[in-house]
C-alpha cells in the first residue's frame, strides 16, 4: 500500500486543523517501517497521531471530538 497510499483520516485530520486555522506541519511516514517505527516510538496503534503545541491530542476522531470540546469552551466563555 506504501508509498502511493494516501491515508484518509490523515487527510481529514489535516483538512480540520486547516479548516481551524491551524499550520499543519505533515510528517508523512513513507515507509511500512517508519509507520512500524513511529507506532512502537509512541505507543500507539494507529496513524495518523495528531499533536497541537506539543501535546498529543490522537488520531482523527479524537481531534475532531478535541476541536468541539474547544468550540463548547468558547462558546460557554462568551455566554
């Protein structure tokens, strides 16, 4: 599947942190071995790994519940 494969939840991760404004910083995994590597270095068992300021926030559903969370805290500041 490497290295032509493009991931779809990559994507959609990226497209959500674009769709917020965030700078995406893509560190794409060419490899079956990186992907193996990359798992294995952080202890996780899937990709993509999502990370905002430093902090791991997970893959594409655990950003997307993390961006409503934020929009709730926002929202909930201005009322």
């Amino acid at each position: 599947v490497l290295p032509d494969h493009t991931c779809p939840f990559g994507v959609r991760a990226k497209q959500m942190l674009q769709a917020e404004g965030y700078t995406v910083d893509d560190q794409i995994l060419r490899t079956r071995a990186d992907v193996d590597a990359y798992m294995a270095e952080q202890g996780v068992e899937t990709t993509p790994q999502v990370f905002i300021d430093g902090e791991r926030i997970g893959g594409s559903d655990d950003l997307e519940a993390y961006l409503a969370a934020r929009v709730r805290r926002i929202w909930s500041s201005t009322v």
